[in-house]
C-alpha cells in the first residue's frame, strides 16, 4: 500500500538538531508519522528535486525512499508514542 505525505514539519530532535516530521496517509485513511534526520532530509530534499518541505506535501512516501536507501535507516524513527 502506497502512502502520501500529508504533512511536513521542522521540529527539534532528540539530539537538538533539526528534524523533518512527515505525516503519511494511506488509502484506507490510516496514517503514521515519521521524523527524519537532517542528512535524511538533505539527501531526500536533493534527490528529489525538492526546494521547501512545503512541497513534501502532496507527494508519494517513495519520494524520501532513496534517501534511506543510502543512508540506511538509522535516519529516520517512528514519531508513534
């Protein structure tokens, strides 16, 4: 099931840098939410040809893959409490 990023949002990390929280809905209206490192983001943002996070929204969870691809997924952590 493929999911689309519904929302994106600097916040702090648990190590005090900066972290993108993307939220993700899928087709059955489930969603869940991710924060991603600042490498994450960069290499997310770049690959994809990316300016704002505001142009995360409305794009498919795919779009921030390669990213953790080639970073592994030590970048990225569920936001799930």
């Amino acid at each position: 099931m493929s999911a689309i990023i519904t929302r994106a949002t600097v916040v702090g990390g648990h190590d005090g840098r900066a972290e993108i929280e993307v939220e993700l809905t899928y087709a059955n209206g489930g969603t869940s939410t991710i924060s991603l490192d600042e490498d994450a983001c960069l290499a997310s943002l770049d690959t994809a040809g990316i300016n704002s996070i505001d142009d995360l929204v409305g794009q498919p969870w795919s779009t921030v893959l390669p990213a953790l691809e080639l970073l592994g997924d030590t970048h990225a952590r569920s936001r799930h409490s």
